[in-house]
C-alpha cells in the first residue's frame, strides 16, 4: 500500500506563545489519530460509501491493487505505482511471461476504467450528499463523542473524502501540519508628502524622513502588539501520552483511578494528579484554535496564572463521574 502526504499550515492560533501554538498541532494530529482509529469512525465511512455508490467501485479498485501487488511484488509495485511499465520478474519460460503480461494488461485497463468511474461518481457527489456527510460527522463528533470543539468535525470531514480517495488508490493518507505565525494587519495610516516651491533639497529630504519615520514607526508598534514569545518547547511525547488520556477520559469514559493504573501501556502506573494535569494541558492545547460550538464565558476559558486554558477542568471529585461535556 503506497503513502500520500497532505500539507497544511496554521496560522490563527490563539496561544500565548508560539511553542503552545505548536503543541496544538501535536495534541490536534494526535486526537486526530485516536478517532479515526474508532471502529464507530470507521462504520461510518463505511455507510457513508455505501449511501454514496463508492463502496463496490471501492472494492473493485482495492481487489485489483492487491492482484497486481500479488503478481508484482513490493518493489515492482512501487514502481508501478511512480508510472513505471517494464518490470523484472523471474518466470518459468517465455509462455508464463506472456500470460502475466496479459493478466497485468487486464489488470491495469480494469483498474484504470474503475479510477475513471471512482473519479466521477467523486465529482457526482457535491451537493446534497456533501451536506448529508457533513451533518452525519457533525453529530458524531457533538453528540457520540461529546467534544466542544468545531474544528474536529471540519477535520473528520476533510479526512473522510480523502479516506475515500486513499481506499480507491491503494494508499494510506497522511497530514502534515505546521505552525505559521500570522502577521498583523497594516495599521491605518497615510502618508502625503510633497516638496514646495525652491525648498532646498536638504530640508524636503529632512522632512521626508521624518514623515517616513513616523510612519514606520506606528507599523513597529502593531507587529510588536502583536507579537508573543517563543516560549519553551512542550515535549511532542508528553503531549500524545496526555491526548490518549485525554481521549480515554472524555471519550471512553474512563475514570482517572482506571487511567492512572494502567498508564499507557507501558505497565507503568502514574500519579492521579498527573493524570488530571496531563488532561487539562490538551484540554487547552486543543481549545487554541477556537471554533467551538457554543458559546462560552471568557472567565471559564482562561485559567489565569497558567500557560494553557483549563475548561472545564477535571477534579478529584470527577474521578468516578461521567465526562462532564456534551450532558
């Protein structure tokens, strides 16, 4: 199976420092990863092929990928997949090489014709079939997974059509993601100048600059009222340890005693407090990006004293309750 990488920068983070607004890409792949790794996920991509006519063209398209990877092998696969058409392949005599040669005609042909067919019944889907597949993962994502952030659903959506893509071609997609520090807007200004009558040189070039000057430096002011520090780099391992409990609190259910216990897999057992920190770190890693779907008082976001927003923010008191999003 081949692999396909998509690139998208950030650049509206609301962090307090680039760092975080790097560590929201992090915490945002990785929450990412947990639910598209959800069989209820993948129950509904699946329906949504069905409903959308892709699911046979689909698995047309996957049964001749595999056919050739048979015939081919991995390397040859791969060249096959580049735009390659001679391939080295040891054979019995000149009688099995013709039919291979046949059957990997055929193959490609059919293969071709099924792509064509994928492609169209693609382009046939815009409309009424977008905004079904759209609301189906906006309910998932408010109501069965109970996340308060918009953006998750915008995610899944986009992931949704390129995993219908990535089915048809045989390949696995990835995203990659980076943090792009947005500029400020210009600031209002304007500049007039013009020289008078048998000024001297010296004294319009003088006011000249001093005009400019004043300019650039109402231009100053906005890049460093906009500017927030570097900050220190938050550790990518830490911040997808925390997402998985995150994602076992909030989405599993699981209480933090249980999460504390088995740790990560690693057979290590963590300290509740950790846990509940570790949590509430993604919560505001996750919450810099905006877009959620109600809205909420600014006193509740904003943990002051802190790098990061805590809402709402888990306590002893919860360890044994519901997740308390989405009741």
């Amino acid at each position: 199976m081949g692999e396909e990488w998509r690139d998208s920068p950030f650049s509206r983070l609301s962090g307090r420092t680039h760092a975080y607004n790097e560590g929201h890409l992090v915490a945002r792949l990785a929450l990412m990863r947990h639910i598209t790794g959800l069989d209820r996920y993948e129950e509904i991509v699946r329906e949504l092929a069905e409903e959308a006519g892709l699911h046979p063209i689909v698995v047309e398209c996957q049964g001749i990928w595999r056919r050739l990877l048979a015939i081919l092998g991995p390397d040859n696969f791969q060249r096959l997949r580049e735009g390659e058409n001679t391939f080295v392949l040891e054979v019995e005599d000149g009688e099995e090489a013709e039919a291979i040669q046949r059957e990997l005609q055929e193959l490609v042909e059919r293969l071709c014709d099924a792509l064509e067919r994928f492609v169209a019944q693609m382009a046939a889907l815009r409309g009424d079939f977008s905004d079904r597949m759209a609301d189906r993962l906006i309910d998932f994502v408010k109501d069965e997974l109970r996340l308060p952030w918009a953006w998750v659903a915008y995610e899944l959506i986009e992931q949704t059509f390129y995993a219908f893509y990535g089915a048809a071609h045989y390949q696995v997609m990835h995203k990659d993601v980076w943090y792009e520090p947005s500029m400020p807007p210009a600031p209002p200004v304007t500049l007039n100048f013009q020289t008078y009558p048998d000024e001297p040189w010296e004294e319009a070039a003088r006011r000249l600059e001093e005009e400019v000057a004043a300019v650039l430096g109402e231009f100053t002011r906005a890049r460093e009222a906009h500017e927030i520090p570097k900050g220190k780099r938050l550790s990518k391992e830490v911040i997808e340890r925390n997402v998985g409990w995150f994602f076992r609190r909030h989405v599993l259910g699981e209480s933090i005693r249980s999460i504390a216990r088995s740790g990560d897999g690693t057979g290590i057992e963590y300290d509740r407090k950790l846990v509940r920190d570790g949590i509430n770190q993604v919560m505001g890693l996750l919450s810099v990006s905006g877009l959620f779907w109600k809205e909420i008082p600014e006193e509740e976001i904003l943990a002051l004293g802190k790098d990061y927003w805590a809402w709402p923010e888990v306590t002893e008191d919860e360890d044994d309750e519901p997740p308390p999003w989405g009741e």
